[in-house]
C-alpha cells in the first residue's frame, strides 16, 4: 500500500485563497477612504480660499464672482472630480467688518475616488469657511 496523505497538505493552497482576496478588498478599501479624505480637504481647501479671496472684494457683485472662479480654479488645479459642484456665498454681512462665508459641496463618483469606474456610488462631499472682511476696508455695497 502507499504512503499515508500528510494531513497537511494542500493547507497553504487554501490558506492563499482565502487570504489573498481579503488583503486586496482590504487595500481598495483604504485607498477608497484615503482619496475620500484628500477629496474632503480640497473642497475644504477651496471654500477657504473663495472665502478668502471674497473678503478681499470691493464689492458683493466682486466677491461672489471672485469666490466662484477661485473654487473653480482650486477643485481643477488639485485634481478633484466633481460631477457637479455648488457654491453657496453668504454675503448678508458685506461690510467693513463683517464676514464673508462660503460653503462647497462637490458631488463625485465614489468609483472616481477609488480610482475605479466601476462604482456606481455617489457622495457629496461639503466644506465650508467664513473669513472677516477688514472693518477698515472701504467696500460698496
């Protein structure tokens, strides 16, 4: 008769499938929630800077169309793929010494932010800012 089997054998065969699969679900997942976070701080980034850059203004009529190029131009040059973006600016308080606040939702493909098509998923993903406007500013308002 022959050899008795080794119970043993053909364990790391198994062993590897079940593993390997884990590891990449694994690493997708952090690479989903690690472009996800570098995506919430652009949008963070670019409220900030329209907020900034809206504070500057001489004008309302200024600011708004300031902020909204400036958050065009931050989510372009970082590399965020937004689908679609919102800006929200609240000049309600225009003057020497008041505050300008914008708020940024960018909605993008959860796929495009795995670097995968092949999810279907949407997000939004929103930031906001205020900044003070001088209160020794000359502005129109």
């Amino acid at each position: 008769m022959g050899e008795p089997l080794d119970p043993e054998a053909g364990s790391i065969t198994l062993e590897l499938a079940i593993l390997v699969p884990s590891l990449m679900i694994f690493f997708l997942v952090l690479v989903t929630v690690a472009r996800f976070e570098s995506a919430q701080m652009h949008v963070d980034t670019a409220a900030s800077m329209a907020a900034r850059t809206a504070s500057l203004a001489r004008s309302p009529d200024d600011a708004r169309a300031d902020a909204e190029a400036e958050v065009k131009q931050s989510l372009a040059s970082s590399g965020v793929a937004c689908t679609t973006r919102e800006v929200h600016i609240d000049l309600s308080s225009f003057r020497a010494g008041g505050t300008v606040k914008v708020a940024v939702t960018c909605h993008a493909e959860l796929g495009d932010l795995a670097g995968m098509g092949y999810l279907p998923l949407n997000t939004a993903i929103t930031g906001s800012s205020s900044e003070p406007i001088d209160r020794f500013r000359q502005v129109t308002e």
